[in-house]
C-alpha cells in the first residue's frame, strides 16, 4: 500500500477490472486469513491477513474515488490509514498478549493458510505486472504486492520453524514484523492524506 489510499486510480476499463479482481481476492483471503489465524492462534496469520486487508482497502478507495474530487480522495485515504494503524497496533498488542499468557499456534493452519495466500498474490502479481511500467499508482499495487509475497514466504517459514523448534516464538517474530509494516503502511497513508488535503485546500486572501 502506502503513497496515500487516493492513489490506484485507473485511467481505463481494464485497468479498472485488474483492480476489482484484486480487491475481491485480497478481500476474500484478508477474512480467509484472518478466520485461520485466529483458530490456529497465529500473530503471524493475523498480521498477514491486516496486511492483505490493507491492500483491499487501498484498490477500494482507488475505486470508489474515481472521479471524485482531490478533497473527498485524501478524507477516504485518512480514514482508511486511521483503521489500519489501529489495527497494526491491536496486532502488536495481541503479540504481547500470547507472549504473556502463552500461545500454541498450530504450523499446519498456518503453512496452508500463507500457502494459499501465496497462491492468491502469486495470481494479483501476474495480473497486475502489466500495470507496472505503468504510473506512479500503478507500480505500486505491483510493488506492494510482490511485497506480500514476501510476508507469505515469512509465515510458511514461521510455521516450518514452530514444527521443528516446538516453539510459539517464531510465529511471534513474524507476527510482529507484519505488524510493524502495516503500521508504516497506515503512516505513510495519512500523510500522504495530509498533503492532499492541505493542497486541496484554497489559500486564504
């Protein structure tokens, strides 16, 4: 994500059409993920699915915005960061939480679940490669992406060290390092919606 959610405005149809396949598969796993890190008690599939979340909701605004003025784009870009740094924060606390009391995520939940989440950008990524000799907006929906499938190589990792170690400690690790991303993701929004705002702001005489 990041360079404000009012970016991932598409100029035609198709590009359009790329963006509303993305938004509905990054959707779809955000809830996927986010369903089976809970039940395999995994940070690191929580994180992975606020991660996946934050890129559904950048191609939302993206949509939705198209058209409309500088001023409603950077009001839906704040909102959209000030959930996500919320959420990245709840992420970090629950990686306290489960450090404190203790966890027992479950390896195999979570090497499926990134794997299919890995299927899933794998797919966004061939779709979206066209776009990114693009615009500015444009690579980045390619470049954050392939930045997802980094974070699903990281869980899958995790969840192969929490089998072979017997230890909650790297889901932790992961978990946390996703969580750090999406936070300077949410900064990164709401000062791009900062700048915008004040530039769709007229000067006072």
């Amino acid at each position: 994500m990041s360079d404000c959610g009012c970016h991932h405005e598409a100029k035609n149809a198709q590009e359009r059409r790329v963006l509303r396949i993305a938004l509905a598969l990054n959707a779809a796993m955000a809830i996927i993920g986010g369903i089976a890190g809970w039940i395999a008690q995994s940070t690191g599939l929580l994180a992975d699915a606020l991660d996946m979340l934050s890129d559904a909701t950048a191609y939302a605004i993206g949509l939705i915005a198209i058209g409309r003025t500088t001023r409603f784009k950077a009001n839906a870009a704040w909102l959209s960061g000030s959930v996500l740094l919320v959420l990245g924060l709840g992420v970090l606390v629950e990686v306290g939480r489960r450090m404190i009391h203790g966890a027992e995520p479950l390896s195999g939940w979570m090497i499926g679940t990134a794997l299919l989440s890995l299927a899933v950008n794998v797919t966004v990524l061939r779709m979206l490669s066209p776009l990114k000799s693009g615009e500015v907006h444009l690579r980045a929906t390619w470049l954050f992406t392939r930045a997802d499938v980094v974070a699903n190589f990281g869980v899958i990792l995790a969840g192969i060290l929490v089998l072979w170690l017997g230890s909650p400690y790297p889901d932790f690790i992961i978990g946390t390092l996703i969580g750090l991303y999406v936070i300077k993701e949410a900064v990164e929004i709401l000062g791009d919606a900062r700048r915008a705002r004040t530039e769709s702001t007229p000067p006072t005489a």
